[in-house]
C-alpha cells in the first residue's frame, strides 16, 4: 500500500511539473527598436508580473499550460494586450508604439510649436542642457542658440544674468516652466537668479524666436522659452556631484530619483548650492535651490506634484565699467567724477580699478530674495484623438536690496529737516532697504484634438498676483526722532490676467498645410499707495 501511495505521488508531481511553461522575450521602442528598459510584462489572472532589463528582456520561470492575457505597460507607451497559449517554453517580443501624449509632453502641448508652426524654433535636449550645465543661469546654457545675447552683472554667468533673443529685451519675452507663466508680472521680466542650478532639472527647452504661438502669461511679442522639468524616470538612481570654476566658482548638486514604484508612482528631487567671487571686484553670489517632484501615472490618467524653491544673495554690481576706465582715458575719468559728483572714496575707487570696477563700496550691498514655486498638473487621455491637461500653480516670494545712500536727501524720504546743536541737518547718509513682498496664483489649461490630417488645441488661463512694495531706513549717520525700520514708502497692486486662445492646423498636402492661431486677452491692473520717489499711485486700468 505504501509502495502504491509512493508511486501515486511521484505521477501527480511529474504531472505538475509537465504543466509548467517557461516565457521570456523582448520590448523594444517600435520606431526606434530601443530595447524598453522598466516595462511590466503582466499575466493578470495569475498576478504575475515581470519588468524588463537594460537589454528590454523579461522572464517568467514557470506559467502553466492554457491560454492567458499578457499585458505590456509603460509610461509614454501604448499598452499591449495580447492573448498568448501557453503549452511549451515561450519566447516572444513586443514592439510598443509611443503614445500620442507622451509623459514628458502632457504639461506643454498647447504652448509648443511644431514643424507645421508658422515660427521658427529650436528645441534644446536634455543632452544638450547637460553638456553645457556648470551650474551658470539658463541664459548662458541658451547662448550657443541662434539669435541669442546674454549679459551677466557678476561677469561669470552667475548671479544677475539677461537674455536677449533677436534684439528683443527680456520684457518681451514669455517664460513658462511646465506651461505656467513665470515672468514677473509687474515688470514682466524674468530673473533667473532665483532659480539657481535649475538647469539640473530641466528635460527640455524650446525657444520660439518672433511672436511665436499663443501660450500663458507675458505677452510673446520678441520670443518664447517654454521649459519643460524632468519626466518620469524609470532607472532609480543618485548622484552627488562637486565642481569648481573661474571666479572662485564652486557647485554642491545632489540628486535622486526612485524610478517607477509599483508601476504607478514616482519621485525625484534635486538639492544645490552655487558660490562664485565673479569677475567685477565684490560681485559675489550665494545662491541655494531644492527641487522636488512627485506623481501618479497611469494608464489614461497622470497627476504629478512639482515643488522648486530658491534663495539668491548677490552683491550688486548693477552698474557697468564706464568706457573710459576700459580705455585706461584718464581725462574720461576725471570728467566722470566731476559730472556726478563722487565722493573721494568713489573717486579713488574709479581712478584705480581696472576692467573688474564695480561702481558699489558698502560691504552690505546685497539682493537677497527667495521664491518658492509649487505646480499641479494633472493630465487625462480620453482617446487615441482628444487629451486635456490642467495645471494650478502658486508662487511665493519675498525679500529685498539693500543700499548705502551717501549724503540723501531727507525730503527724499518724506522726513523732515533734522535740527541737531542749531544745524539744520537736509541730508544724511543712510542705509535703506527696499522690499517686495509677492504672491502669484492661477491656472492654466489646455484640450487638444487631432484626427487624420486635422489638430485642434482649446487653451488658455486666469491668473492673480498680488504685491507689497515698501521701502525702510535701516541706519541714519543723523536720525534725530526718527525710528529703525521706519517705512518711507509702501504700496500694494492686484493683477488678473486671463485668456483663452484656438490654434488649428490642416494638412492639405504632405508639403502644404493652413494653420490658425487666435487669442482674446483681459487684463485688469489695481494699485494704491505711495511710491519709492514719494509720488502718490492710485489706479485701476483694465486691457483686452
């Protein structure tokens, strides 16, 4: 009996064992023939799951016998669903068709320009960012593109730097990061420096050069820079890296990524810090930056949480090296003290520096100001022809410059004479602090079609920015009853922007297309207080 049950056993494990398959394969890109590194290869009614190598390969040791779904995920792909009979070893490869609303893109697709665009652009690679990334701004990476001049205050790329496109100044040309409008929308330009090292996080940068297409915030009217932050990245990694420059230039970069967890999640996040003398004597920098992100992605749906923060010292060097001290024209020099007055320690500064001048002294001389961005963008495919994304954002800054003022004016500050042992005291050196204290909120969105030889976008925002203005007397050589931090101006101003716009393109023939482009605009701009020159503001305007 026992010999029976033995020999009964051994059969039903042989039986066991026969019915087990052994399935591997292959998922490569279908237009390039990539191999798909992190793709999940799934038998969903067995809860199987398998994800792809470097080499794009996939293993499963044993599937039993029948016919099963396998289904072949990742992000910025179609999904493959297949039917496979499984009665023997199985080797099989997929070839994954990118989607129409890839990851990297779902944030910009109604604010880009593509080869059927009626303007002229240059899209700038993540290769491209990385080869020229040493930790300078945007602006200097963007120099090598066609039509572009950059500036710097500092000298070295670090710090104040300016970007040019065609001749246009910086006013006039519209920033976004992720589709939302990032230009100051007071004085319309867009101050790098208080996004340091962001370079490290960026995927993707198109310039539009001209008006360029319709998009969000600032008026286009000289160009466009649309940046586009890091995707999902599917390899887990960190890296810490350390570099030293010209300048006494120094950056400190860490960053991480966990990569694609249970198929839906992801996070990454980067942590810097620049430090640079510059060029012109005193122009230092001491900027500081972190950038987190986060999100769910999944098959039709995506949401994705973006945080950035910055903070800048910089010592000013506003001011450039008057020609007469590149030329070494001492009688240019003199002229130059005389026409503006000088003190003897300015005049002693100008006569004795070099090419490096910088017109400023006080040891204190700083902008300081940080900013914090926070981004929601959520982005849904309805079909293969029609996806919507929306995005919300708030943006917070606040701090100020700080400036020795020789021999000012008191009425300047709206204060009165200062009477001090019979003197009557009009003027007085003095340390002021000038400050801004801003909010910035909104969203944007935009719905896009296309089918055949027809693409649609629908998109537009509304926006709000709030700002406090005031200015205050840190130190006075003769205070008499005047109090520290006394505020000598303040004023506050509410912005609404909102617009809509339609874009459509018709592909008449493989050489010929029609394409449209229309966009209603209204602005709405409040301000009342006192400003920094004394002068009373009180007005409300609106635009369309």
């Amino acid at each position: 009996m026992k010999k029976l049950m033995l020999v009964s056993t051994l059969l039903l494990a042989a039986t066991t064992l026969w019915g087990q398959n052994r399935f591997s394969g292959r998922v490569t890109d279908g237009e390039t023939e990539v191999p798909i590194y992190g793709a999940n290869v799934i038998i969903e009614s067995l809860n199987k799951l398998s994800a792809t190598d470097r080499n794009g390969e996939f293993l499963f040791k044993t599937v039993p016998s029948g016919t099963f779904k396998v289904v072949v995920r990742m992000i910025g792909y179609e999904t493959i669903e297949r039917e496979i009979n499984f009665s023997g070893a199985q080797q099989v490869s997929f070839q994954m068709a990118p989607s129409s609303t890839k990851l990297d893109d779902v944030v910009v697709t109604g604010t880009r320009a593509t080869e059927n665009t009626p303007t002229t652009y240059t899209n700038v690679s993540a290769e491209e960012i990385e080869k020229q990334n040493a930790g300078q701004d945007l602006p200097f990476l963007l120099n090598w593109t066609p039509s572009v001049v950059t500036t710097s205050d500092a000298g070295a790329g670090v710090g104040y730097t300016g970007i040019r496109i065609r001749g246009t100044d910086p006013t006039r040309i519209n920033v976004t990061v992720n589709g939302i409008p990032i230009n100051d929308s007071e004085s319309q330009g867009t101050f790098w420096v208080n996004m340091p090292d962001f370079a490290s996080s960026v995927s993707d940068i198109q310039i539009q050069r001209g008006v360029g297409t319709s998009t969000n915030g600032a008026g286009a009217f000289g160009a466009s820079i649309n940046i586009l932050t890091n995707g999902l990245s599917v390899e887990p990694k960190a890296t810490a890296g350390i570099s030293y420059g010209s300048y006494n230039t120094k950056r400190y970069n860490a960053t991480f990524s966990t990569g694609l967890m249970k198929d839906r999640w992801a996070f990454e996040g980067r942590l810097s810090k620049i430090q640079s003398d510059g060029y012109i004597e005193r122009a230092s920098s001491d900027l500081k930056s972190y950038y987190l992100s986060g999100g769910y992605f999944g098959d039709k749906t995506s949401v994705k949480l973006t945080h950035f923060s910055g903070n800048e010292v910089t010592y000013q060097s506003w001011y450039g090296v008057p020609e007469a001290v590149l030329e070494r024209n001492y009688i240019g020099i003199l002229q130059l003290m005389a026409n503006n007055g000088f003190t003897t320690q300015q005049a002693d500064n100008l006569r004795f520096s070099d090419r490096k001048f910088n017109f400023y002294l006080y040891d204190n001389q700083v902008d300081n100001y940080g900013q914090d961005h926070n981004q929601l963008h959520i982005s849904h495919e309805f079909n293969d022809q029609l996806n919507l994304n929306v995005a919300g954002h708030w943006t917070l800054g606040s701090g100020y410059f700080e400036e020795y003022r020789y021999d000012d004016r008191l009425s300047n500050y709206g204060l009165p004479t200062i009477g001090i042992g019979g003197a009557t005291i009009s003027a007085t050196d003095l340390v002021r602090r000038r400050w801004l204290d801003n909010e910035f909120y909104g969203g944007v969105f935009d719905l896009n079609f296309e089918k055949d030889k027809l693409q649609v976008t629908l998109g537009g925002g509304l926006n709000e920015y709030k700002g406090l203005h005031f200015g205050e007397i840190i130190w006075m050589r003769y205070a008499g009853g005047n109090q520290i931090r006394q505020r000598y101006y303040e004023n506050s101003s509410q912005k609404r922007d909102g617009n809509v716009y339609l874009k459509a393109n018709y592909q008449l023939t493989d050489k010929l297309n029609v394409y449209g482009d229309v966009q209603a605009r209204l602005v709405d701009y409040i301000g009342i207080g006192r400003d920094n020159d004394q002068r009373e503001i009180n007005f409300d305007q609106s635009w369309n």
